[in-house]
C-alpha cells in the first residue's frame, strides 16, 4: 500500500492511524472509553510487525476490504472496549475473529452466486 509520497504503508501503520483517528473523534467511530483505547494503541504499536494477528488481519483484508468495512469491528467492538474489558490481547482476538467470521459470510456468499 502506497502511502502519501510513494513509500509503501504497512498495514499495522494504517492500523494505528485508523486507531488513533478514533481517538481525536474523527476516526471510523467514537470511542466511548479513550483512555483504554489508547492503552489498545500503545498495545498495537508494540507489537512486532510479524505478529501473526496482525499478519492474519491483512491476509482477510488484501481480498476484500472485510477487515477495514466490518461493523462488527469497528461500531461493536472499538467503542465499547474498556466498559467491560480492559485486555487488550483479548479485543485483537475478538477484532481477528469478527474479520474471519465476515471474510467466510462473503466467501459463502460469493459460492452460492456462482452459477451451477
């Protein structure tokens, strides 16, 4: 991914960008708790850039945008982190499984559209 002057973005780069527009209020979505957010950001950015999250996370999101568009994601599971859970390791997972889950509805979907 190319970023603005021609050097390639890395998806934990734009992950962290998404993250933090988040948390100035003009990201994806509000966040309710900003604070535990920003422990999330801090968690992210200290993670290697091979973890296997992250690396799974932009396999689901090179064929389909699933990961970046999933309201799962983004309205359900960002806003609300630090009302009830404050482990950051736990909302990676839960973010990996809801992109997986919606990456399988639109393989599904894709399947049976296909003719005979």
């Amino acid at each position: 991914m190319r970023g603005k002057r021609g050097w390639i973005v890395t998806f934990k780069e734009e992950f962290l960008r998404e993250l933090d527009d988040c948390l100035r209020g003009f990201g994806a979505v509000p966040a309710a708790h900003p604070a535990e957010l920003a422990r999330f950001v801090d968690y992210v950015r200290a993670l290697p850039e091979d973890d296997d999250r992250l690396r799974s996370l932009a396999g689901v999101d090179q064929g389909s945008g699933s990961f970046w568009n999933n309201p799962a994601v983004w309205w359900e599971q960002v806003p609300g982190f630090g009302a009830d859970d404050a482990d950051c390791a736990r909302l990676l997972d839960r973010m990996l499984d809801e992109a997986i889950s919606d990456e399988i509805d639109v393989l599904e979907m894709e399947i049976r559209e296909l003719p005979g």
